[in-house]
C-alpha cells in the first residue's frame, strides 16, 4: 500500500465497474473500503481488491485511513453522503451530477471549501484525448475565433439496458442532468464559462417499460422532462445550441461541433476519453482528422479522481467542484428557464481547467505513484 492515497467507494452499482477497473490497480490511490446499502454487492466487489474491506457507510465514513471518498450513488444521495464525507474531514470525488439542487450543490462546495478538504465531480472523460485534442486546436487558432457550438445526444432512453432505471426518470434524472454534464463539460472546456441560458423542454410519455433484468416489463413512472433544448451564451461571446433527448431513437448530429472563422471542428461523443476530431479548414476541400495533441491517452474512469488527489495544491482539479457547481447551475437554469419561458443569466462561474498535455497511458498510470 505504501504511501498510496487511500479511498474508500461507496455506492457499487454499474457505473462503479468503470471506476474500480481503473483505480484498483493505479499506484496512486489504494481502495481500502467499499460500502453499499446491499452488503452482497460491496463483499463481492471488496474480494476482488487485495487489502479492500466491505463496511457498512457509517463505518466507511469514520475510518481514520480513508482520505478521499469515492460517491457512486444514485443522484438523489449525492448531497447526502458527499456532505457527510466533507464533514468527517475526508475529500470527495462524486459521479455526477454533483447535486440534484443548486442549492445542494452550493453547501457541498462551500462546506468542502470552509473544512479544507477537496471536492471532485465526474465527467472526467473531457480529460481523454478527444476533448482535449480539439481544445488545443481551439487554443491554437485552427479555427480562428469560435463563434458557436452545437451538442447533440438523442437516443431511445436507459430503460432499454439499465436494470434498474427508476433514477434516470426521477427528480435529478432525465437527459440533461444525466448526460449535459458531458457535454457542458466539454463545452466549458473548449469556449468557457456560460453567462445565460434559454432553454425549452417536454416529455413524450408518462411512463417507461423496462427492457432488461429481474424487472423486464415493469412500468416506472416519468417524473421529468425527457426532451431538452436550450441556448448557452459563453461569457467569450460564443454561443452554444444543446439538445438532449431520452424521446428519440438516434442521430447523424456530430456529438458536438465548434464553428469558428476560419474553420470547423466535430469533437468525439464527450461520454467517451478518445475519438476522432476532425478539422475542415476554410478555403478547404475536405475534413482532416487530427492526431492527438492533449489529453490522458487510452484513459477510463477514475482518472478524475487520480488527477484530483495528484493536484496535491499546485493547481486546482481539472474535474473540480467549482466546475461542477457551474455545470449543475447552468442545468438547472435551463429546465428553470423552459419552465418559466424567460432567458435566465447565472450566479456561478468557473474558470476552464488547465489543459491536459498529451501524456501517454503507461505515463498517468505510474507518473504520480506513491506521492501522497
């Protein structure tokens, strides 16, 4: 174990696979608990990782040797048990999104912030190569000045592979909380922060069928809205058109597309580390891919949280809390300006996280090993 961070996860629901096949084998972070509310799950998963304890939470969150707590649950417990964590003096790394509420996003960072401990939040995969590939060729002026965006992400709903998809169809669910992190992620990082929001919304049906697991053909009720479309005006001047749909099937959209003066670029899906970016040039004749130039190459889940505790004070978190706060506002704003019909500026801001230089797999693997 070493001088290794420790960790302890609690919530070990599917999303937690991604995480753990990453950080159970990372020098930099050791995972010393795991808790879950059915005990079956964290003592299967805690016999997978050498030195791994299966805990009840409570005990998780009293143990002297956790430092940074991993939250995987649902969305409804993401204030509740980060806050916990921040008060028994421990970090934090949330998936995202990180609050349901504005107003519970605020007390995880403003608490964190007054108990000196840090907060992270999911997406990291706007850390990979794609995302950060067709920032360096924004930053580089391959496009000149970015006037406008697109982000696009219509698909039929989790219903269809989710076991237990009640979550994505309840307060704190939906298309927008659940998959515009991504891609306001990485919209933040390729044009900055947001200023205002106009947004538009609807849902399609009142219930959904669950077609897969122990509870195929069960109904669950719609409690959100399932088609959401809005404006962002980026504090640059650039503004960015989103939609996101559980109500559709699919699309030929590019996940996101960034127009500036003198050229285009289409970004790879942003739920993804890596992908093609593509660059059509004024005056040119057809679209040419770029290599990769930044970003954590071959990377997964949890490199967030390794960069999280690797900051160690030098610089703030590439997937910090403020970034999160910022996201989560300029979520929330929408579904609130659909609702009211009115163009709604934000309170938050955030600044663009540094950029990731190009750093090969076999090098974030083991460059921060044993620091902390």
């Amino acid at each position: 174990m070493g001088d290794s961070h420790r960790v302890g996860v609690i919530g070990l629901g599917v999303i937690s696979r991604a995480y753990l096949d990453t950080l159970a084998n990372h020098p930099a972070v050791s995972i010393v608990a795991l808790a879950d509310l059915d005990a079956t799950r964290s003592a299967e998963a805690a016999a997978k990782i050498p030195g791994a304890e299966a805990v009840s939470v409570e005990s998780l969150l009293a143990r002297p040797d956790v430092q940074t707590v991993l939250n995987l649950t649902i969305p409804a417990a993401h204030a509740e048990i980060s806050l916990a964590a921040i008060d028994a003096g421990k970090n934090v790394y949330v998936e995202k999104p990180l609050a349901v509420t504005l107003e519970d996003g605020r007390s995880i960072v403003e608490r964190a912030a007054t108990a000196g401990v840090l907060v992270g939040c999911a997406p990291d995969t706007v850390l990979g190569t794609g995302t950060q590939t067709a920032r360096a060729a924004i930053d580089g002026g391959l496009i000149g000045r970015p006037m406008s965006a697109s982000a696009v992400m219509v698909t039929a709903g989790h219903e269809r592979w989710h076991p237990h998809p009640d979550f994505y169809y309840a307060p704190g669910g939906g298309p927008l909380l659940d998959m515009g992190p991504y891609y306001i992620s990485a919209l933040i990082h390729l044009l900055g922060p947001v200023r205002a929001v106009t947004g538009a919304a609807s849902r399609l049906r009142a219930e959904r069928v669950i077609g897969s697991g122990p509870r195929t053909g069960q109904r669950i009720p719609v409690e959100v809205d399932t088609h959401v479309t809005g404006v962002l005006e980026h504090v640059n001047g650039a503004l960015s058109t989103i939609t996101t749909s559980f109500d559709g099937v699919t699309t030929t959209a590019a996940p996101i597309e960034v127009h500036g003066e003198t050229g285009t670029l289409a970004v790879p899906d942003p739920n993804y580390f890596d992908g093609e970016v593509r660059l059509f040039a004024l005056g040119g004749s057809e679209w040419r891919v770029l290599e990769p130039q930044a970003g954590y190459a071959e990377s997964s889940r949890g490199i967030g949280l390794i960069d999280l505790v690797s900051a160690d004070g030098q610089r703030p978190p590439r997937a910090g809390g403020d970034l999160a706060l910022h996201v989560l506002e300029t979520m929330t704003t929408l579904l609130r300006s659909a609702a009211e019909g009115r163009r709604i500026e934000l309170t938050t801001t955030a600044e663009r996280p540094a950029p990731v230089p190009l750093t090969p797999a076999e090098e974030w693997q083991a460059q921060h090993a044993y620091g902390h």
